[in-house]
C-alpha cells in the first residue's frame, strides 16, 4: 500500500494499494502428491473462494444486461462468502483495476481442470464494472482521511476552501463561456426561424399543388363531358343523315315512277 500527495498545491490525499492473490492448489487432489490434512482444507478453501469469485462476476455480467435493457437495479454481490472476495471487493465496485493471469498445462490428463480455468477467465473478460465516481472533492475528503476530531476540522476547512475555489472557478468559466453561449443561441433562434421560413414555404407550395391539382382534375373533367356530348351529336347528326338519304331514295324513286307514267300516257294519248 503506497499513500502519497497528488501534488503540493493540493490538500488530500490518494491512498494506491496492490494486491496480490494466488490460486495455487486448487487443482484436483488425485492428480497431485500431497494428501494431507492441511493441504485438503487449503484446496477447499481455494476452491470455494474461486466459486465465490465465480458468483460475483455473475452477478456484476447480470447488472450490466439490466442496464442495457433499462433497468438499474443492482443485486447484492456475495462479497461476504468468502475472504478472497472480501479482498478484492473495492475492485468488483469499480474503484480499481482487476487483472487475472490463468496458468494452463497442455497435458491431457489435465484437460477438466484447464477447461475450468478458461470458462472462468472467459466469464471474467465478459464482466464490466461502471465506474462511479464524484469529482467534488468534498465528497472524496471523509474517504481518504481518518474520521478523528482534528481530522474532521480540517476535512471541514477543505471543504470550504474547495467549495470557494470551485464557485470562483465556475464564474470564470461562466464569464469566458457566456458570450460563446449567446453566440449558439443566436444560431440556434436562427436555425429555428430559417426551420418556420422553411415550413411556411412548404405549406404553401403544398397548397398551390392542391389548388393546381383540383383545377387540373375540374379541367379534365369538363374536356371528358365535352367529349362525350360530342359523341352523343355525332351520333344524333349520323341518324339524321341516314334518315334524309333513305327519304331523298323514297322521293327520287316517286319521281323517277311519276315521270315514267306521265310519259306512258302521254304516249298513248298521241296514238
């Protein structure tokens, strides 16, 4: 475990620990020459840690599909069950980084025990952790520093300090942010109005499409009622002429009789 300062200026303190674990002997007992007493309950134990650990990546792989599906409830990780999970429990939260070295042999007769450590390592790699953290140092000063009476007076101190820094340095940032925010608003009521122009226009060519639509269809219309009332009269005009030819025969044929008969009798008057 290693305590230094971030820097001189600041006034906290960061607490950086490495830790260490190794799961040596929790292979099968047949496949080894030790069969003591001891070293049976050591392996039992280490087993039961790796299950135990086993759990908590299960746990932490089933928050993180509650979070893609919407859901935030998070379960309660088995830290308790045993003291490898105890030791690497701020790990599992987040707050560190966790690395696992798997150690495989290539020899057949140990093909179940290498098929184990890989599914565990692969449930492992599969596990993601969402890192909580706050950036207010106030939150982080009764973490770091020991909860006595002085301790707690200057963690107070700190924290006003910080608290004015942070309120000086939001004005700044205000300051130097405000005129870059009244220029994106301006562009933004401008985007909005040029958005209004936009669609008023496209309304109104919408409605000249209507307008022009139903005159079309108004002006079709009426060419279809003109083309059939001609129809209906080429017919009627057809009729007619039919009917004045065929009276024209009847009266050229009365004539052409009448004439014949005049001509008869006035023949056989001059004999």
């Amino acid at each position: 475990m290693v305590i230094r300062n971030l820097s001189e200026s600041d006034q906290f303190i960061v607490v950086n620990s490495f830790i260490l674990c190794d799961f040596a002997g929790s292979e099968r007992m047949k496949h080894t020459d030790q069969m003591g007493k001891a070293t049976v309950k050591e392996t039992l134990n280490i087993n039961a840690s790796i299950l135990t650990l086993n759990k908590c990546f299960g746990s932490l792989k089933a928050d993180t599909q509650n979070v893609i599906r919407g859901n935030e409830h998070a379960s309660v990780l088995p830290y308790r069950d045993s003291k490898l999970t105890m030791l690497f429990k701020k790990f599992l939260k987040g707050k560190g980084q966790l690395t696992m070295v798997a150690n495989m042999s290539q020899e057949a007769n140990l093909y179940y025990q290498t098929e184990q450590i890989l599914k565990i390592t692969s449930f492992a790699y599969k596990t993601r952790v969402e890192k909580k953290t706050k950036d207010n140092l106030a939150f982080r000063l009764p973490q770091v520093m020991p909860k006595r009476r002085f301790s707690t007076m200057v963690a107070h101190e700190l924290k006003s300090s910080v608290s004015s820094r942070n309120v000086n340095f939001l004005h700044v940032a205000s300051d130097r942010i405000h005129p870059e925010v009244l220029r994106l608003r301006e562009e933004n009521a401008k985007l909005v109005e040029d958005m209004r122009m936009k669609d008023l226009e496209q309304q109104k060519l919408l409605a000249q499409r209507d307008d022009l639509e139903s005159s079309l269809k108004q002006r079709i219309t009426q060419l279809e009622d003109y083309l059939n009332l001609q129809d209906e009269n080429r017919s009627l005009y057809r009729d007619k002429y039919f009917e004045l030819e065929e009276s024209l025969e009847i009266v050229y044929c009365k004539t052409i009789i009448y004439a014949e008969e005049q001509r008869t009798t006035g023949l056989t008057n001059w004999g």
